[in-house]
C-alpha cells in the first residue's frame, strides 16, 4: 500500500489548520509590518543526551541482559527452594529479597501435590539453531536503513519480542519454540520515527506489531503464524520520557509496562479509587495509523465534538496504529501513606462491606479482599519470624481471632488496605473505612499485613515461575460484574473449575482462589487464580486452557464482563462479538477497515 499523500497522511489537514491559527494569533503580537510566524517540524532527536535519571528507566536494547527471556522480570531475582527446604527470594532489588519463607514449601505440598522431588529444570539459554530465520524484506531494510532509525536481525531480540507472559507463551519457551517470531526489530526515538516506520510498512506491504513492556496476558503479543510478510516488531520503549511527577497509575506490572500499552489496553492500576482508571487520567494521544495521524486539535478538558476519538484508541491493542505521545493528568507525590487490613468472618461480610464503602464514596487508594484461599496462600507466604518475641505475638493474634473472635481459620477473608493523601484526611479517612468494617464484623489486623499484601502483587508473577519448575501450571484472569452479582459468580466460577479439573484428569487437588480487586459505584473486579499439578497429563496447556475457557464461559454466564483490564487480544476474541453485540462489533471492523485497509498493523487483536 502506498503512503497515503498530503493533508490525508497528516490527520486530515491538521497542518494547514495549525498555519491558519498561527496567523490569527500573530494579529495579537506587537511585530514589524510585515512579520510573518511558521511552524518548523519538529526535530528527529533532542539535541542533548537524556539525563542520568531518564536513562535509568528505560530497559536496554537488549533486553535480554537484564530480563529473563524465558519467565517474568529480573535474570537475578526469582524464588527458589534453599537446601533447608525453604522457600527464598534472591537479588536485592525489591523489599523481600533474601528473605526465607518457610511456610511456602508445606503448603504447595498439602494443596497441590507438589514435591521438591519432582524437579524440572529449563532450558539455560536459547538455542539459536530452533529460532526461525528472519524473512525481512531486503527492499524494506534498504529503506529503513536511510532512516537512521536502530534496527537489528538479532535471533534473540526477535524472540524476546515474540511474546508477552500469558502462561502458555512462558510453557512454550521453557519447552520449545514458537512457530512464527518477528524477522526485524526497530527501536524509533520519537513520534517522527515513527511516522517513517508506517509509511516504509505501507511501502513495502509489512506488518507491523508494537511492543511496549511485552507483559500482556492476552496473547496480544504473538506473531499469527500464518502471517507470510516481514512482521516488524516496533519497540517504543526507547521513546519514554523523564516526568518526575506521580500520576498514580499503578498496575501490577508497572516496573515493565509502558504508558502506551496502557492505553493501548485500556489498564487499570491499584490506586484507581483516587487517581482513576487511563482513561479518566488522559488528556491527550497521539497515534500514527497507515491513514495518518491522529489526534486532537485542543487539549481542553472536556470537548463535546461527537464521539471522542480517544476512545477508537483505548482499547484498540495495536490494530489501528502506534500510540507515540500521551498527556495524563499529574498529582503531586502524596504527603503521607499508610497500609492497613481488616479480618472478616467470612468472604460475604468482606464483600457486603467492600459494598458500602463504595456506596458511602469512602474507598481508600486502594482495598482489595482475599478470600480464605488466597489469604491461606498468603499466609504461606509469610516470612522467617525474626525473635521469639515476634512468633509469640503472632500466636497471640491467631488466637484472639480464632478462639476468643470465635473467627473459622477456614472461612475468614482479609482486606488489605492503602491510604495516602494529606495526612490529618488520611487518619479521618482511615478511621471512616475502619468504622465501616466493624459493622460487617471487621476487625483490624494492623499496617504489616497491608503492606506485606501489597509488596507480594509485584512479586506474584515470579512465583508462577517457581511453581513451573515443580510441575504446578498457575495463571491468573479477571472480570468486572455488577455488586449483585459478585457473590455468586465467585463461588459458581471456582466450583466450575474443581469440576472441570476432575473431568480432565487433573491428578491433584486444584488451587482456585479469588480477590476482589476494584471497586465502582455499580460493581467491582474480581481476580480468580487457577492453579494445579500437570503430573500425570500427557498434554497440560491445552487441559489447563479448556479448563480456563470453561471459566470464562461461566464468567459470562454469570453476568461477568470479557475483561476489566487485561484486554482481550487473541485469547479472548472468540468472545467479543458476544461481548459488544453484532452491530458494535461491525462498528470495530469498519474502523479497522477505514483506518488499516491493508492490515499493515496485523497483529490479529480483537476481531
């Protein structure tokens, strides 16, 4: 497909339109008769170097020397069984590293079967005879090479980009290949950049494929494999700018993913309570399609203009085009934080309350609800007392909630809590939540639980890796499904499971957990996780993903949505016309069509 030519490829004028304004704003300068004011272009790349502090966050080129190529985060952080048996965190880049969780090893043992004695080791490194070859056009190089624009062939950074972290893209690195990788990838440095790339992939009919922080669990990711032209995997990671300020977006898997993937998902992170879901805290997109750019002419803060283009952009997955500029609202860095938790009798008390407290419009930061299953993995988690002292107070605490409370150790759910803010609103916000809880017979747990619950959400990823090594397949998935509803899609949603393990074949009894994550005036989120042992299965991905599609169809049955903020690129589309009725899903493809006639942005998301 050719480059589409003049005001079309520029977002339908939008130069002309900006030279117009400019010579109504010159009427208000005091200048010589005569003066006239243009607008330059802007340049490829900033003149100076970006500073020490930019240049930290951004991950290198290749990757690969400081992430895992086969599993979540660090190469030298992970969780491991030390020769005592007992479960430890290595490196030292977050809070638990080097600290021993003795508890972890007996409840894998009494929940899932596992055994250390059952060990699988992976692959140490890649071999580069399995990874196919690249298929990169020549004419298409020959091009982007007169850019300037980084690019390599290199077999490991095209498989790096190959995948996100959905578990059967992890399970297939440890034991294989995948059939179809990208064959370049291209590192541009700016919205200009970017503009090149599209018009070269219009060029030379090549599909295109962002790639941000490659944590998706969608399988949005994934190269089709029928896909016969060079995929170009666009790694924008180099575009990230310094900011210094908060914006208090924070989704579990903030330390890798980008802003862009965010909108590109529509994500949602811990904090929405204050800060909002991306789509209240954007202001602005900027998106580079084969038709063009597009973008808005103001940065108002509200604009009624008929439908708001940014929402063909939230959520669209990298099927129309490249997001290269996003303006989010800012906050100033919070004064004062502080975590907290609460102990209920049971998962519908916890619920009922999580209720009122978005009814009364009181959420903190953050509040999210474990039920027992997943406090009692949380339990397991649970680091080396350091004294005596310490283990008896904790025996203390067990004992007041189990025997004095009268509290099942069966049945409670624990809330953990994060407050921050002013700090005198903090400690009156604090206590407002807290009252409430004592209603639906909540009782206070203290800051360490809170804290100790929310430092595990950036870790939860690596123990899925752990559990990989002692044949435990585990993932997690989510919904948003209205308050009336909440109760009986997570006991329907887990009794499915247990049910569909036992026709399968799974061997050993399977971990099925849920928290309630969000909550919204008319619903909340709720995460389930889903875990077992694969001993004994000829063939466990495809055990555990009919297993996972049969909750999802239970999920939906129960009024539950697609997804709350995971996206549902490949894994979920089959669902999605159902999702948006057939009229809304003929409008996606009619988007799709007008904007990427062509497909060059063919990553095969959402339709």
């Amino acid at each position: 497909m050719a480059a589409a030519a003049g005001g079309e490829r520029n977002g339908g004028g939008s130069d002309g339109a900006a030279q117009r304004r400019l010579r109504i704003l010159s009427g208000h300068l005091h200048a010589p008769p005569g003066t006239q004011l243009s607008a330059n272009p802007c340049r490829g790349r900033a003149a100076t170097a970006p500073s020490a502090a930019s240049q930290s966050r951004v991950f290198p080129k290749r990757r690969q020397e400081i992430l895992k190529w086969n599993g979540w985060g660090y190469n030298d952080s992970k969780f491991i069984f030390n020769k005592k048996g007992h479960a430890e965190f290595t490196g030292k880049r977050y809070q638990i590293g080097g600290i021993v969780f003795p508890l972890l090893k007996e409840w894998l043992e009494k929940n899932l079967g596992g055994s250390l004695e059952h060990k699988i080791t992976p692959r140490a490194s890649l071999n580069i005879s399995e990874i196919p070859p690249s298929i990169a056009s020549e004419e298409f190089l020959q091009d982007l090479q007169m850019t300037k624009i980084p690019y390599s062939k290199e077999a490991e950074s095209r498989v790096f980009r190959a995948h996100g972290h959905c578990l059967h893209e992890i399970f297939l690195l440890r034991e294989g290949m995948f059939k179809r990788i990208p064959d370049v990838v291209v590192w541009p440095e700016c919205h200009d950049d970017v503009v090149k790339i599209v018009e070269l992939a219009c060029k030379h009919s090549v599909c295109i494929i962002p790639y941000g922080g490659g944590t998706s669990v969608s399988s949005a990711l994934e190269c089709p494999p029928e896909e016969k032209r060079t995929i170009v995997s666009l790694d924008t990671s180099q575009m990230l700018g310094e900011s210094g300020y908060c914006t208090g977006h924070e989704p579990d898997s903030m330390e890798f993913s980008t802003l862009g993937g965010w909108v590109a998902t529509r994500a949602s992170g811990m904090k929405k309570n204050i800060y909002g879901n991306i789509e209240d805290l954007v202001v602005h997109i900027k998106m580079v399609t084969p038709r063009g750019v597009i973008q808005k002419s103001c940065q108002g803060p509200r604009m009624s203009t008929g439908p708001d283009i940014h929402h063909f952009i939230l959520g669209s997955e990298g099927t129309l085009g490249v997001v290269t500029e996003v303006t989010i609202k800012i906050r100033p860095i919070p004064e004062y934080q502080k975590y907290g938790s609460v102990v209920f009798p049971n998962f519908e008390r916890g619920v009922a309350c999580l209720r009122e407290v978005a009814k009364q419009r009181c959420a903190p930061a953050s509040i999210r609800l474990m039920d027992n299953e997943q406090f009692q993995f949380g339990h397991a988690l649970k680091p080396q007392v350091a004294s005596i002292f310490t283990s008896l107070l904790d025996g203390l605490k067990k004992f007041y909630i189990t025997k004095f409370k009268g509290f099942d150790p069966n049945l409670l759910c624990v809330a953990t809590l994060l407050f921050e803010g002013d700090r005198e609103k903090v400690l009156q916000h604090e206590k407002q939540v807290y009252d409430i809880a004592a209603k639906f017979g909540g009782l206070a747990a203290g800051e360490d639980n809170g804290q100790r619950g929310y430092m595990l959400t950036f870790v939860i990823a690596y123990i899925r890796d752990m559990g990989l090594d002692y044949y435990i397949i585990g993932e997690s998935f989510e919904t948003s499904v209205p308050w009336d509803r909440v109760l009986d899609l997570c006991r329907n949603v887990k009794e499915r499971i247990a049910r569909e393990c036992k026709e399968k074949g799974v061997q050993f009894p399977p971990f099925s957990a849920c928290r309630v994550t969000q909550t919204y005036d008319a619903g909340a989120c709720v995460y389930f996780y889903l875990g077992f042992n694969y001993r004994g299965l000829s063939d466990p991905m495809r055990v555990y993903e009919e297993i996972e599609m049969a909750a999802r169809e239970e999920i939906l049955a129960n009024g539950g949505s697609l997804s709350h903020h995971h996206g549902v690129g490949k894994l979920r589309k089959h669902w999605l016309k159902e999702s948006v009725s057939d009229v809304g899903f003929g409008m996606l493809k009619s988007v799709k069509q007008f904007v990427d006639p062509n497909n060059i942005f063919g990553n095969g998301n959402l339709l």
